[in-house]
C-alpha cells in the first residue's frame, strides 16, 4: 500500500488526545478500556495502520500480530471490544456516528465550513499555494489544483479540471470538465443528508501514464485511497466511487460507473455503461461487457456480459433461448 | 406547492394584454372568448394558479372550483373550450406553437439571445448582482450563480459549479461541475432543434441538508419547478429532468437518471445506473435496484428491480428461470 | 463530406517529405515502394482523400479509379501492398504503431506538450485568438473556445462549456459544463496508457440549429470528423464518441452514449440511457427505447428495444414470456 500525509490535504484542527475522544463521543460509549494514553494523529484502516492513531473497526479483523500500542480502536461490536490484545479501546453504539464526530473534531475537509484553501491564479486557473506541479507538467485554463495535490512530470491537465486530495503520478492525461478527489457517497442509510455525510478524508492516486477522459468523476477514499494504476485508461464520463482500486493497463469504456471498495486486477477491458456492485472483486485479464452490470467476483481470465453478469457464452445462449422461446 | 417569483429569474420583456396575446398566435386561433381583459403578468399550472396569468391546458382538467376571472386559458380541446365557466378562453390548433410562441414574446430566457444578467467577479466565481447569498455559505472557485438565485444559510457550492434559475436553502451541499437549473428537453417531436424548444420559465428547488454530487445536472421546471426535498443525497454524473418532483430523505446512487415530471416520496432510495420513465409516480419507502428501468408507478414500501422494473423477489425468480432453462 | 483546414486546429510542427516518413518509422518497415516525392501536407481517410497526403489502410478498400499519385499509402496487408496501381505504399508490421508515430511527428495535438493555444479572456471566457466567433452568438462565462474554432450565427454557448477543434455552425444552443471536441477514446489494446493514445486529429461539426444539454462529451473524430446534423437535439450527460456522424432532426435523450464511428440517419428518436456499440449504422426514422444496447445495423423506420435490442414488439413479447413462464 501507498503512504500520503493526510494533513497535506485534510488539516488537523484540533490536537486531540484519547482522553479528549472520550469526551466527545461521551454519549454513544458503552464501555471503554486504555492502558496508553497518546496524542492523536491520524486514522488507520486496516490495510495502512499508522502510529499513534484511531482504528474504526466492526469486521471480524485478522489482527493478531498486530501491535496496538498506540492505536485507539472504536468499534460497536463487542466481541472485537472483548479481545484483551486490545490496549486501547472503545465499545460505541453506533460506528458511524461515533466517525462523523470524531472526524469531523478532529480533521477539516472540504464537506465541512471551516476548510479552506489559498489560491493563487496562475495561467488561468486557480492552483492551490499548498500543491506541487512539476514544471513540464501543462494546465489548461479554468481548473481548480486544491491542496497537498501533487502533480508530477509532462502531465496534461486540460480545461475546468478540478482536482483536489489527490496525487498525479507522471505522464498522465486528464481531460475538461472532469473531477478527481470529490467527496465520496458515504452516508448512513439512516440518517440522510448534507450534514451526516460521512466524513471523507482519503484521496486519490492516479498513476502513471493514465489517461483519464472527459466529465468523469473519482471521488476520494474514505480513510485510504481511491487507485488508478499505470497505464490505464478511462473513457468519458465514467464514474469511480470512494475506495476503488483499479490495477494496470485498464480499459474502462464510456459512462460505466465502478461502486465504492471495489477491486479490479490488471489489464481488466470494460464496455460501456457497465455497472459495478460495491465491495466486489474483479480478477486480472477480465473483459466486461457492455452494460454489464457485476454483482459478485470475478475470476481472473474471465469474460462477462448481462445483469447480473455471468459468463459470456452463458449469456448469448440465455439471450437466443429467451428469444426462440416464442417461435 | 412553492411559491417563488418568476420575474427574479425571467425577465417580462412585453407588458402584454389579453389582446396582445390574440395577435401574436393570430394564425393559430380557431376560436376564442374574451369576458375580462387583463395584463398578464405569469403563466399558470394546474398545481400553481396566479393571477392575471395564461394557463395553457389539454388535460381534461379538474377546476370546476376554481376562479377562472382573470386566467386566460389557452387549450386546443374544444371540450376543454366549450365549458362556459371559463370566461377567457382560446382554442388553437397547436399548443406547443401557441406555448413557445407566447413565452417568448412575454419572457426572455437562458435560450433566447435576449437574456441578459449582470455579474461581478467576487471571490473567483461569477455572481449575478441580483443573486442573494447568505454570508455564512461558501462558494469555491470558477462558479457561476446566476440571477434571482438565492442560496441559504451554510451551503457549501463546489468549484466549477453553475447554478441559474434556482432557489437553494440552507445546509446544502453542491459538487464540483454540476449544473444545476438548466433547460429541460421539452419540445414538440414534429419540430426538432434550438429554434424550436419549448421555452422553460420554472426554476429548481434544493431543500434543506441536500448533497449533491459531482457533474450532475438538475434542469429547471417548465412552469413550475423540479424539486429536491429534505436530507436528499445524489450521488456523481445524477440527471434529473424538468419537473422531477423529489420528496425528503432520497439516496439516489451514481449515473441514475430521472425523466420529466416523475414524482418520488419520501424515503426512496435508488442504485446507480437506474432510469425512471417521465411522468410516473414512486411512492414512500421505496427501494429501486441498480440498473433497473422503472416504466410505471411504483407504490408505497415496494422494492423493485430488471427492465422493466418489477418485485425484486420476481426479478429474481425470472433470472433464474432464465439461466436454469438450459440445462 | 464537408471540408475543414486540419492546419487550424493542429498545427504542422515538422515539414516531412515522403523521404522523412520512412526514416521516422524505419524499424517497422517490411517493403516499400516509392515512385513520387512530395511533401506531405494531410492525412486521408478513404472518406476524405486529400492531395499530397498519406492514407492509412489496412481494411480491404475499393479504390480501383483513384489517383493515387501523391498520395504515400501505409498499409500493413501485404494483399494491398502488392496492388500495384498504389505507385507509394509502406507495407509496415503494425499500423497503429505508424499512426502513433508519423501523426506525432507531424502534427501537435492537445494530448501531446507541444501543443500551445494563444488566449484571450474576453467577456469572462478565454477565447483563442485562432478562433472565430460572430458577433450576433453569445457566450456565458467560464468557457474556453480553443483555436481553430468556428462559431457562426446566433449561437448561445452557456457556462463553463468546453468548445476545442470543432465547427459550430448557426442557432448551436450548448448548454452549461459540456465538452466539444475531446479525445476520442482511441489506442491500441496491446499498448496502452496516455503515451500510446492513438493521435486524434479530426474535429467536431456542429450543423444549424443543434440543441446540446448539459454535462455533454463530444469526442473529435480521429481523421475527419464527428458531426451532430441540423435540428439534432442532444439531452443531458450524453456521450458522442468519435467519428460518430448522426443525421438531422435527430432527438437524444439523456445519459445515452453512443460509441466510435456509429453512423445514425435522419430523424432517429433514441430513449435515455441507450447505448450503440461501434461501427454499426442506424437507419432513418429509427426509434431506440430507454435503456436499449443497439449491437447490430438497425434498418429504416424500425422501432427497437431491450439488450441486444430487437424489435419492440418481440422485445416487449420476450419479457411477458420470462415473467409467465414461472406461473
């Protein structure tokens, strides 16, 4: 996994220490237990655990070698509270309440009213005074470059792009009117709307020699990262939700749209106005067809057409026998 | 149904009689009846009736309470004409020609090359001089808010945002390359292209704690409005079309589009890549599967799924039926 | 066809003789054959052969009466190759690879860091001073109008619109955040990734009174052009992939896209969210439902649905067949 420094993108805004996170989610503990007290200073997911910071965690986890010292873990379930490996813990009602609040204590993101940014305009767009651009590297007029964005070498960055929390490796190509790092549609089914959305603060890393087309959308991860790895390509108007990883060489077709967390292998081709169901994962050397919609893994090498998507073969004799049916 | 004033937004460029109005459908008229002259001063739907205004109907409509003393009505029913209660009456052969020629010639618009507004360049984004927006709200980089717009308390609006012909209230967040109040895709099937569009005098209204995502586009309503209510979440790249009627609490996933005067209840909640047909009605609660193509109304608590859209259980039953009868 | 000077949209950047050309792509030389010599000033398509060009070709063409005299055809069939008619022909290993390689040589292009455009921000949009816009056609703010460009009579260009390589003749209504003239999504599959993008040289022309939502991606064609015909009305978040050409009074509804080098007749009504798969034709008067994936050439006045789309009438008869067939 790749390592960012969040605070580059998402600033701190206050110093918190476990005893402060105590006191603000106060209301939602049901029990707690801390051998170590330390200064807050960024967030983990399991994937990247970092020092002296907070775990949220409700999945069954495979942590058993893990050193904890210097993680706070919050969670809701109580077998996971019940691991006594656990130095640092908070058993809560509800996870995602206790995130939005300790998120939104701790960090300032652009959902929330106190983020801001500098800008300076320079060659007729607004580029952050906290974002890196190589020099070889070419911006059209009319973006937007937020903070901590780096952007490195020959990349052409054409018109109305906005690109905020992101990185931008080299040789990479990103086309008008598209948006990488917005906010990701993390949200609790519950309690809707502007002011519980979940706090996003990951970014995107968009690798080397991507091309990336027209009027798409990447939004940002959650805590880590949304990938796009080398080489690949997207067609116009695709949509890549928060947390998506995406490996080398792909091939994504127009208006195809890839839902939160999902993970695709490398050299994957995908048709048009496909669709991808959260979470899933998709193998290397996978072809997608058009409109297509995925609704569980893939196996690597596999070619998949229909909705649910299934084996292409198995599809067109679907398709004939529905058809033939009627003569 | 909202009140909201339509000249904050449409320009009345003809003060116009009812014997005005005659004139410039001359050739269109087969019959007329004309108690009171009044000037007209709005147009009227059967949701929102306004004084001193014209009120374009084919519908067989329900008004037999209503006070129709100084609505000119213009229809090109003659059952419709023939109910003596309506006292200023027109028949004409075309409505949509009747429609697109008075708009234009009372209103101008964003279509027409008489619409002007005035900006000032404030803080990076251009502002119309008659747009009201609340301090506390804030506005990022290279938007566009046009005039009569007004935005609430603690909005937060993206970069490259344009919001024209809108009514935004407080807590509502718009991101980054979404336009919001754009021309709907109105015109009469027989007479196709930009010179013949049917004029669009409604506006959009954003409800309280609204987000919505990147590269969406929200088209205003023709007479009335397309609304978002309460607490609702649009996902990236989300169409919603003129008079699109959206209650309180709506999750609605990635690259769904919304035709023309659907209404949606409260509580809905919609996968990505999904399509509502115009003019249908979704009830409360409902839940509406990724990719599904929902051709007719949809009642209360229901969860639906496939093309055309049924019963998910259904939908279930029939993809498998599908893939088991080979074999 | 129509005719455009490629010279004002992309520049030449080398003078290349046929001579060059050889040496440029030396190692991907099997045969040659060389009887003129002239500087070559174009590409041509079979479409579109102009003088002192070089066509690349390696579709079986009908080109028996043409005067091939100065033009340097590269071919990697050896069966055209040996036509001995074609007094200059390159018999190469991989065409791809050549187009890549002598159009980047020739020719700067917006997906190359040599390409430069000179602007002026005029009425808050930055206009090229290489375009050409009359006066009587309005633009809102934010846009960028790149070099080249042609915009005729009475045009609206609405907010932060994207108009680059691309004609746009009279009464062209192009709505807020929407793309013109972008990369046509073009590469070979072995090779992929920004740097090995296929050049895309041709433009987009847009014929009288075209209507074009929001949030819309026009791609340029990669020879000659992508063209929308007179009164064709696109709707929001539509994608035109290059080389598309679609007739007059055509009718689009939102969210379709339409993939490389369809071809759609006059008159064509097409539902939201369909989608075309490449190189098909649609003929005149064709209806396309919602929702439909059009995989095979449609014939004159059909009206089609589902995926693969069919006639509706066996479409909408297959799905009452999946749905009894459980009962």
């Amino acid at each position: 996994m790749l390592k960012f420094q969040r605070k580059n993108f998402f600033s701190l805004i206050n110093n918190s220490y476990t005893d402060d996170i105590i006191k603000i989610i106060d209301c939602e503990i049901r029990s707690k237990r801390l051998v170590n007290k330390f200064k807050i200073s960024d967030v983990s997911s399991l994937d990247i655990l970092r020092e002296n910071s907070i775990l949220f965690l409700d999945n069954e986890p495979k942590f058993s070698k893990l050193n904890f010292d210097n993680i706070l873990l919050i969670t809701s379930k109580v077998k996971i509270f019940n691991n006594k490996k656990l130095k640092n813990c908070i058993l809560v009602n509800n996870l995602n309440y206790s995130w939005n609040t300790i998120i939104n204590h701790i960090y300032s993101h652009e959902d929330d009213l106190k983020y801001s940014d500098d800008f300076i305009y320079n060659n007729n767009s607004y580029i952050s005074k906290n974002a890196k651009i190589d020099p070889s590297s070419k911006i059209f007029n009319n973006c937007v470059i937020g903070k901590g964005v780096e952007i490195g070498k020959n990349c052409i960055i054409k018109n109305n792009v906005v690109i905020k929390n992101s990185l931008i490796k080299n040789n990479v190509v990103i086309c008008d009117n598209t948006s990488i790092g917005t906010t990701g549609f993390g949200f609790d089914s519950r309690k809707r709307g502007s002011s519980f959305l979940s706090p996003q603060i990951g970014i995107v890393i968009i690798d080397d020699n991507v091309h990336i087309g027209s009027g798409c959308s990447i939004d940002r991860g959650k805590i880590d990262y949304t990938y796009i790895g080398k080489n690949s390509m997207l067609d116009n108007l695709v949509h890549i939700a928060h947390n998506v990883l995406i490996g080398e060489n792909a091939c994504i077709a127009g208006q195809t749209g890839i839902s939160g967390s999902v993970v695709i292998g490398n050299n994957v081709t995908v048709g048009g106005q496909a669709g991808f169901a959260g979470h899933i994962k998709v193998g290397d050397n996978v072809i997608v067809a058009a409109k297509s919609g995925v609704t569980k893994n893939i196996t690597n090498n596999s070619v998949v057409a229909g909705f649910p998507a299934i084996d292409i073969k198995e599809w067109k004799k679907s398709i004939i026998r529905q058809r033939k049916n009627g003569h």
